[in-house]
C-alpha cells in the first residue's frame, strides 16, 4: 500500500466504524497530512522513533504549543497502531514520546452579568432570527452543550425539552447524555417553535435553521453568537464553547458537585472537569481581593 491510500483507509475506518466526528476526522487528516510532509520520501513503516522525536523538536521551534502537539502525536500514534494491524510494522515509532509541557490554560468563561447582558433580547429587525438566536444561546448556556450537539439537534427533541425540561444529545465518540433544560431556555424555545415556520422548509427536520429554511451550520452559530456579543457591548470574543465553560463555571460555583458538572458535560475524565475548581478559585481570589481589608494596600 502506498503511503496516502493508508492514510485514506484508516480515516474512513475511523468514521465509518468507530464513529468519529468530521471534526475529529478533519483534524486526524491535516496532523497526518502533515506527518507525510515531514517524512518525505521516507515511508510510513520506515520511520523511527528518534525521527519522530525530531519531528516533534522541529513543530514545537516553529511555535506550535505542547497542547497541539500532544494532539498530533494522538493521530500520529492512532494510526501507526492501525498500520500495525494491516502491515508488517514491527513497532510503533510514536510510542514513548511525549510532547513538551505547556503551561495549563484556564477556560475563558463568561461571568453572569456578562451572561445575562449577552442573553437580554435586542430588538433584532427580523423577530424570527432572534427568537432562534435566543433559542440557541440560552440552550448552549443552560445545557453546557456543545456546538456539534447544538447543530445536530433535530425536533422531535423539542417535546423532551418543554415536557420534561431535559434534552438528549450525542456527544462525542457517539456518547449519549441527558441534560437538564433550564426554564429560561425552555421559553426561548417555545417563542422559537411558534416563529420557526417562517423560515424552515417544509420537509427540514432540524431545529435551528437558517434563511434558507436548512439546517443552520456551525460557522453561521459562531458568526450569531459573535454578533449578539457585539451588540451587547461585551469586550471580547465570544464563541460558543465560551457558553459551555460558562456553564460548567457558574454551576460549580453555586452546587460545588465536581461529579455531577462531569455527568452534564459528558467529560469521560474527572480530570477534564477538574480545571473549572482553578476557575472557581480565580473567582474567589478576585472577590478577597475586592473585598477583605487586608487585601487592599
């Protein structure tokens, strides 16, 4: 087998039988595109391990962070573990390599006035547009769901949403939770439901819909979410992971309950769940420092 064919056949495996996203499978074909760039005119099953150390040196001098590197050596070590499988490769040559620490971002987050600012209605021109874009926003905010969750949701969930305030999403690696629906996101869903004919095609089964009356994509949810920011007066970025993060945040600082903020974002790891408690902490600092006398110089 050639080199891009393997390629080829492992991403199709990936898609097709363990059900990864395209977004995953996007980011696996542009970090093993780029491993074949490196290698050259060495092939797959030639390569050591001490070249991809030297790969790995040559991306982190050209600024690439241990956060993405990390990512990359993932791919990189998914598929030569496949390539074992279907070949004679004798080991894998990413085993035992690590990428350089990077220091640990924190999730930028929205606080809840910010949240609250963002989500009040502005008087769009078309009442439609804003009654889904508020749909949306509260339900990303209410939910802590992704932005894949959030686009693939069709609406025949809207009945689970009203009826039993809780939504069913499939996350990722196909993993499917249960997650409450908050009472100011339900209202902004019935306000949706009674305006969504004027923009949905007939036979178009998604809930969030564009102009066209089709299934609204994740680039035109980020440039809404971007816009209402702005017309909110809010002084950064925000994009729907934001939402997310300021789900996990705010809920964690009210309940305290690390496990069950797990169970709602559908983290398989307590770990990835663990860095919203340095979130907390960030947040109490800021209230001690504002508030106690011996903070203050």
């Amino acid at each position: 087998m050639t080199a891009q064919p393997t390629v080829d056949d492992y991403l199709a495996e990936l898609a097709e039988q363990r059900r990864q996203s395209p977004h995953t499978i996007s980011n696996y074909r542009r970090d093993l595109t780029r491993l074949m760039a490196l290698a050259g005119d060495c092939g797959p099953a030639e390569l050591q391990v001490q070249q991809i150390r030297r790969f790995v040196a040559q991306l982190h001098a050209q600024g690439l962070s241990g956060r993405s590197l990390g990512r990359m050596l993932s791919a990189w070590r998914g598929y030569f573990g496949w390539l074992g499988q279907h070949s004679s490769l004798a080991a894998n040559p990413c085993d035992g390599v690590r990428p350089p620490k990077s220091p640990r971002r924190l999730p930028n987050a929205l606080s809840v006035d910010e949240t609250a600012v963002l989500l009040a209605p502005e008087g769009d021109d078309d009442p439609a547009l804003e009654a889904r874009d508020i749909a949306m926003f509260e339900l990303l905010y209410s939910s802590g769901l992704r932005l894949a969750e959030l686009a693939a949701l069709d609406c025949e969930a809207l009945e689970s949403m009203l009826v039993d305030g809780e939504v069913r999403v499939m996350g990722k690696r196909s993993k499917a939770r249960i997650v409450p629906v908050g009472g100011k996101a339900r209202a902004a869903l019935t306000e949706w439901q009674t305006l969504r004919g004027q923009l949905a095609a007939d036979d178009e089964r998604a809930l969030f819909v564009s102009r066209r009356g089709t299934r609204l994509s994740h680039r035109a949810i980020q440039e809404r979410l971007g816009r209402q920011a702005l017309r909110a007066g809010l002084p950064r970025h925000v994009h729907p992971h934001m939402l997310r993060h300021s789900f996990a945040s705010h809920l964690l600082q009210s309940s305290g309950d690390l496990r069950a903020v797990q169970e709602m974002l559908g983290h398989a790891s307590i770990a990835s769940t663990q860095v919203y408690t340095h979130l907390d902490f960030q947040h109490l600092a800021k209230v001690y420092d504002a508030a106690h006398p011996r903070a203050k110089r």
